[in-house]
C-alpha cells in the first residue's frame, strides 16, 4: 500500500530525475532518433532468431559427437586427428562416462588440442591432464609429463565431432555439452561439475 506522502505533486521533479545537477546529460539526446523511427524490436528478434540457430546447431554437434565412436587414448594416431575447429569428449574407458569436454577453436583446430596439448609430455599446460593427475595423486602419483599422458591413454578414450565452418559453433556445443553431462574434470566458474 502507497503513502500519500511518496506523491510528488505534479509538475515537480524526483531529485533523481532532476538533470540539471547532472554533469554530461543532454535532455532529449536520443528524441530525434526515436522520433524518426527505431529498428531495435527488429534486431532484437534477428537476435533471437541468431541465438535459437545457434543453440540448435549445437545440439546437432552435441548429438553427433555422442555418436561418434571413442577411440582410445593410447589408440590415436596423429594422423587422424584434423586440423579444423570442433569439440571433442574424453571418457573413462572402462565406464563411458564423460570425463572431459573440450572445445577446439585454434589455429591447429583438434589436432592442436588433442595432440599437441593434452597428449604431449612436454606441454604441461594441460587442463584436463593436470586434474587427472590431481584426481588419482592419493593413490598413484603421476608425473606431469610422461607418465601422465601414459594413464590417460590407457585409461581413457577419445571422440570428436569437427565445426569447420564455425568456431563459435564448437563453442557452444562445447557448453552445452557441459552442462548436460557434467563431466568430473571441468570446472564451472571456477568450480568443479558435479
């Protein structure tokens, strides 16, 4: 329920509405462009209609690369590994269930990610590697180098779907994904998905 006292009369004012202490304002800065006419409720559906593409699209990818058959880590051959943008899945081998989602928008597309990242002993840098190697440190220690990539490819396998027209595409199936699976070495937000 309203007071009476929060009316202002009419003709006056709120002090915060009050311009004229306001360093900067131009009373009716934007009127001569809503009075010629606005586009905005047009782009906003181009807009919409942008994001509902997208998030269709990404299902698509998300669907395809589930479908893909997994290789397994210690398996894959660099050859086979394309150079295009895509998103790619790591799972426990002897489960299936999702460990790692990632996406590929580099130079070097998969192949970059895959090979040259999560699979080569000398870079160190690997997210998905480093949490491995967090993960099972209590039972067995791992080396952040060469006996790591050895583990992850015995123990887990790989599958990827390419995005090559589209890099913003692998990055939203790569969302999208992660949200739906929730896979043990991604982090949310700084946080792990669980």
């Amino acid at each position: 329920m309203k007071k009476d006292n929060d009316k202002e009369p009419a003709g006056n004012l709120r002090p915060e509405y009050d311009f004229s202490r306001m360093k900067g304002g131009v009373r009716g800065k934007y009127a001569k462009r809503f009075h010629s006419g606005t586009n905005a409720g047009i782009e906003l559906v181009k807009a919409h209609e942008l994001v509902q593409d997208t998030v269709r699209l990404a299902r698509k990818v998300a669907k395809g690369l589930l479908a893909e058959t997994p290789v397994r880590g210690s398996d894959i051959a660099r050859p086979d590994v394309p150079r295009e943008h895509g998103v790619y899945i790591w799972r426990r081998a002897k489960t299936g269930r999702p460990a790692y989602v990632g996406s590929a928008t580099g130079k070097k597309g998969l192949y970059g990610r895959i090979i040259e990242q999560h699979l080569r002993p000398s870079y160190t840098k690997s997210s998905f590697r480093n949490a491995v190697r967090a993960d099972v440190a209590p039972n067995k220690p791992l080396d952040e180098r060469e006996n790591s990539v050895k583990f992850v490819g015995r123990n887990f396998t790989l599958a990827w779907y390419e995005c090559p027209d589209d890099s913003r595409l692998a990055l939203a199936a790569e969302a999208l994904l992660i949200a739906a699976l929730k896979p043990k070495y991604n982090k949310i937000r700084g946080l792990r998905a669980s």
